[in-house]
C-alpha cells in the first residue's frame, strides 16, 4: 500500500500529490447500518451490536453502502466472539479489514482521510494546508 502520507508541514517532495484528501464528518454515518447477511449463522448480539457501531463511525460514509465489503469482518468477528480465543489468522484478516476500511491511524492516512467536525455553519475545522509554493525554499524542523 506504499508508506504513510505525511501531513503537509512535513512534505520534502515538491511534487503534486497523486489525489487528495477525503474529508469525513466526525459525526459519522447517519441513519441504520446495512442488514448483516442472513443464512450464513445466528449473528450474536455482540457482533451486531459492533456491526451497528462501524456503521455509525466516519468511515462508513465513503464505504459500499451495501455493507458487502464488510460481510467477513462480521464473519471473523461473530468467531473471535464465539470462540473468545483468537487465532493468529483471524486476527491478521481483521487488521486487513481494518487497514482497507480505515479503522486505524495508519489506514486513515494511507487512505488519505480525514475526520474533521462540521459545525453549524457548514465549515470545516480541519487543520489549515498551505500549498508547496509558500514552503518551497523553506527548511522545517521536524520535532
């Protein structure tokens, strides 16, 4: 997936990056999640009370909205759930899950999202970009 992005105070390359930003609303997805497939097994009341959680995160906004993208992160949830004893493999499939769905740090930023709060008016409070001219010629110190 290539290294992490840096934030734009920290950029050394002068080159336009290959597409921007994605900004989600911290208030996250409104509304109820997608049905969790049926016939597959009885979902516990765990797995769907996660399942209603992601749904309502910030990233689920920029998700299929059908929820199929994540039917087997329910699926390897409802085992370690059930099991209560992960295994090596399934907890290396959720953090795949995670890192294509942006459900950590490193995922937000290789994905290049960014959760921002949308106030009232209608403006975003995300930190300020400035562009590659303003620092061009420019050293910074990174602490």
């Amino acid at each position: 997936m290539g290294a992490i992005p840096k934030v734009d105070g920290q950029k050394v390359t002068r080159h336009a990056p290959t597409f921007d930003w994605t900004t989600l609303p911290a208030a996250g997805r409104p509304g109820q999640p997608p049905k969790l497939p049926t016939g597959l097994r009885p979902w516990t009341k765990a797995t769907r009370a996660a399942w209603a959680d992601l749904w309502s995160s910030p990233q689920a906004t920029a998700w299929d909205q059908t929820g199929r993208t994540l039917h087997t992160w329910a699926a390897l949830h409802h085992d370690l759930v059930m099991d209560e004893r992960a295994t090596a493999s399934i907890s290396a499939e959720m953090r795949q899950h995670e890192d294509r769905h942006g459900l950590n740090p490193a995922a937000l930023l290789r994905l290049r999202w960014r959760i921002v709060d949308i106030s009232d008016e209608g403006t975003m409070n995300a930190p300020q970009r400035s562009s590659s001219s303003q620092n061009r010629g420019r050293l910074v110190a990174i602490r």
